[in-house]
C-alpha cells in the first residue's frame, strides 16, 4: 500500500486519479499488481491492482454461478415439529409474502437474495469472457458500467446472518434440517466477498481500452477535469451532463442537487423509522391464537430464552444501525451547510462507514421470509409477515439511497480545501 502524491507539476505519461471521498487530485504513474494507492489527505482508497485479477475473478464467478444453481435446486432447510415436516427453499418465504400481500417485500427479497447475485455474477462472465473473444462485443463498456449499481444490492452474507437468527429461534421449539443448498449459500457467500477483493474495475477498463473498446482522453486542459462517479476516470468536460468517454454516463462536477436529495431521503427515513419499530414485524399463529411482536419485543424474547448473544446482534442491525445511520447523515448535511472544518478527515471516514453498513440492517426481513416460508403448518403453528416489516425495509432502502446521494466532497469544498 502507498500514498499518491498530490498534483504539482504533472508529467504527460501519468495518470489523473481524483478521490471520491475529499476532491483531492493525484498523479499517478504505472504501478505493478499487489498496489493499493491511497489518497494523502483524507485516507481513502484510489487504485487497487491485485495480482491476475482478471483469471482469479472470472474463476470466482464461473464458482459462484454453480453455487446458486445449487442453491436454488437443492434442499435447503427443513421444519420438524410434533412429526409434522415443513421444507422450504430461497424463494419459498418471498412466494407466502406475495400470497399475503405483502408483495413489495417480496420483491425486495428476491432482488437482493436472488436477482442481484445472479445478475452480478452473469455480468462478470461476460464481460471477462467478452474480453478474452477475438472480437468483444462492443456492448462490454455499458454491462460493466451498470455492474457497478448492483453491487450494494447483492446481501447473500447479509441473508446467511438471516438464516442464523432463523435457525437459533426455531431450534428452541422444533428440530431444523440444514440441506445441502444452505452450504453451498455458505461458500457463495465466500465467493462473493473473493470477487470485491480481487476484481479491480480499473483492470478491466484498461483491459478495455487493449482491446480496442474505448479510448483513453488525451488531456491537454486540466481546467475542466471532473471524475466520473461510475468508472472513476478524470477526464476533461465541456458542460454538465456530458458523457463519459470511457463508460458513458453521465457527469457533473459534483452530484445532483446532493445535499437536497439528501435531506429529502434522511427526513423520509426518520419518518418511517417510527412506524417501522412501532407496528408489529411479524405474528405467531399457535393453535388458533397469536400475539403480534415488534423488532423491540422480539429482541425482548431473545433476551428471556437466554440467546443474549444473538439479541444483541439483531438489537444492533435492526435499532443501532439505521438510528446511526439516519443520525450520522444529519451531522454530516448540517456541518456541511455550515462550511464546518471540524475533522474533515473523520467525517470522511464517517460517511464511509454509513454507506458501508446500512445494508446490514436487512437481517430481520431475511429472517423473517426464512420463518414464513418454514413455519406454514396450519391451526397447528403459522408466521406471518406483518405490516411493520414494509416500513423497516423502507427505511433501510431509503437511508442506503440517501447515503449514495451526499456527496462527500462538499464538506472539503464548504472548508475552502479545494480549488
């Protein structure tokens, strides 16, 4: 790892990196596999180039293809109470919430359970394998473009945390049969956070470029330089809006309106966060009878069966998380729009961890398909998905796009630290 020197008296053959985090710029020249360049203000990470990142991730993604074709056609969990055997799969708790209405939770499930993964691995074969073609497709920039929003949308670890808090709750009162298609989650889980470590998406542009797919800018005005958000290549721009050359979307000097959109998302977020711990998650139906429990109660019961260990796990993705998230985003807006000096530095890293772990608070919902999809034994015992669970996934997917929409690099142009 090494630090990139600011901008002084840049050379032609160097790069321009710009860090997405404080706006800072750096000359770079080229640099061997195994580097990870870091900004020299505020710490953030410029460039990343493991070793064959190219045959190590399409291995990975050929590997996780498999696993999810596994895991969606194999045994995955079993239900055993009083002789009576209920077997579900990945989808089978999405299918029960979609015949209770509840189908945008549904959809949120199968996205990022099922959709994304799938769509994330598949886009990787093909641009990998696209690049290695006598003649790639030229369409290789666009799919590796769009591969870039899926990520934060693929929460197969998140689902495994799901399917734990699942299997703990359900282990007190029946025995559970763990199939074959709930290890090959396991290693896919492995296998998905293998490929962010080893995919370095400035490879493949670059590889792109090789192969005649796209063309490097030649820079000779670096007056009008701007980053692009999507591919990270510095480029020169004539007004807002105008594409990238290397990726093709869409570039501005900062994000849109970003402290508006913001505001706008965090204050949605607040308001539904209210309802999201105030209306009932869910409800246990036993022998004709049910008693509905929110986040708070079912935290509660956790705590009195003794499982302290879990409940405060799920007390702090499901309560901690978001209130820190939706609070974090508030002091960053508010010190922004004061011009605030006050550790830059640390807010940076701030807002790094907010956009990181939001996503983490989708354990609850995950647990509760795997119950509804399991638990379906009629008079005998029943779960069902309540009307709280909407508000607590609205809240995580709000707060998650209100975080993409701050743009950090605010806070040090407010402080005067950029030009």
């Amino acid at each position: 790892m090494t630090q990139a020197p600011a901008i002084d008296d840049p050379e032609p053959h160097m790069h321009i990196l710009e860090c997405s985090g404080c706006g800072l710029r750096h000359e770079i020249g080229a640099l061997p596999p195994g580097y990870l360049v870091r900004c020299r203000r505020c710490g953030g990470p410029l460039l990343n180039i493991p070793f064959n990142s190219l045959q190590r991730t399409l291995a990975l993604a050929i590997t996780g293809l498999v696993l999810v074709l596994i895991a969606n056609t194999m045994p995955f969990i079993s239900f055993n109470i009083g002789g009576r055997i209920q077997a579900a799969n990945m989808i089978t708790g999405a299918l029960v919430m979609t015949d209770q209405g509840l189908w945008p939770l549904a959809a949120v499930v199968l996205l990022t359970t099922l959709v994304a993964p799938v769509l994330k691995l598949g886009a990787i074969c093909y641009v990998l394998l696209g690049l290695r073609a006598l003649r790639p497709p030229h369409d290789l920039p666009l799919i590796f473009r769009w591969l870039e929003f899926l990520h934060p949308w693929s929460m197969i670890e998140v689902y495994l945390l799901g399917i734990l808090v699942a299997y703990v709750k359900l282990s007190a009162i029946a025995s559970l049969e763990i199939g074959v298609a709930c290890y090959a989650l396991a290693l896919l889980m492995v296998v998905m956070v293998a490929i962010d470590f080893v995919l370095s998406p400035e490879v493949v542009w670059r590889k792109m470029e090789e192969r005649g797919l796209i063309k490097r800018p030649v820079i000779a005005d670096r007056s009008h330089l701007v980053l692009c958000e999507t591919c990270d290549l510095v480029a020169p721009i004539d007004g807002h809006g105008a594409a990238c050359p290397r990726c093709g979307s869409q570039r501005h000097f900062r994000k849109r309106e970003s402290l508006t959109r913001s505001w706008a998302l965090v204050i949605t977020a607040a308001i539904l966060y209210l309802p999201a711990n105030m209306l009932p998650i869910l409800t246990v139906i036993s022998f004709g009878r049910g008693e509905p429990d929110t986040i708070l109660s079912g935290i509660k019961g956790l705590f009195l069966a003794g499982m302290w260990p879990l409940a405060l796990l799920v007390f702090f993705a499901s309560i901690t998380v978001p209130f820190l998230k939706i609070g974090g985003l508030v002091l960053l807006l508010i010190t922004t729009q004061r011009r605030s000096r006050w550790r830059l530095r640390d807010r940076t890293l701030l807002y790094r961890i907010v956009e990181s772990i939001g996503r983490w608070s989708m354990i609850d919902i995950f647990m509760l398909s795997i119950l509804a999809g399991l638990v379906r034994l009629g008079s005998i015992a029943t779960i069902e998905p309540g009307v709280g669970a909407i508000s607590f996934a609205a809240v995580i997917i709000t707060t998650m796009f209100a975080a993409s929409a701050f743009d950090p690099r605010l806070m040090w142009d407010a402080a005067g630290e950029n030009r």
